[in-house]
C-alpha cells in the first residue's frame, strides 16, 4: 500500500496510462493521483468508446492540464470559500 503521494511524473504517467486504457475501452483504476474533474473527463470518454470524438480527448487533456496548474484546487477552494460565507450569514440571521 502507497503511503505518499505521487509525484508529477508519475501522475503524468499515470494520466497517459489511464487515456490509453479508455481509448481502447478499458476502465481506470484507483490511486492514480488524478483529480476528480480529470477522472470525470476520462470517463466520459470511456462511456463514449468505441466512437470517442477527438473533442472528449481534448477536454480530457485541458482538464488534466488544469488538475497539474492548480486551477481545480483553487475553484474548489473557492467554491468552499463561498459556501463557508453562505453559512456564516446564514447562522448570523
């Protein structure tokens, strides 16, 4: 059992693996490193296999690019920032 976290290497390994397995109409497995935005765009390719359009692949790789800059964990921060305000001014009320 893997007790750190992946590097980016092997994330980026991970996520070339994981296109390659739903492009042939294969699953993805668990403990990859890859995000939960990266994870759906991959499965929409495996719901689409065997006719996957280049645009699912597409999106697939600008999602994992945005999982490697950091922009899904800023949105979910965000998105958690928001809702701790919506909260607080609930409670004040």
């Amino acid at each position: 059992m893997r007790t750190d976290h992946p590097t980016e290497d092997e994330i980026r390994a991970n996520f070339d693996e994981m296109l390659a397995s739903v492009c042939a109409g294969g699953g993805l497995r668990t403990g990859t490193g890859l995000d939960n935005e990266t994870t759906q765009a991959l499965w929409a390719i495996a719901r689409a296999h065997p006719q996957v359009p280049a645009e699912l692949v597409t999106a697939a790789r600008a999602e994992f690019a945005a999982q490697l800059d950091g922009s899904h964990r800023r949105a979910r921060r965000e998105a958690l920032a928001r809702l701790s305000d919506e909260l607080d001014g609930k409670a004040a009320q």
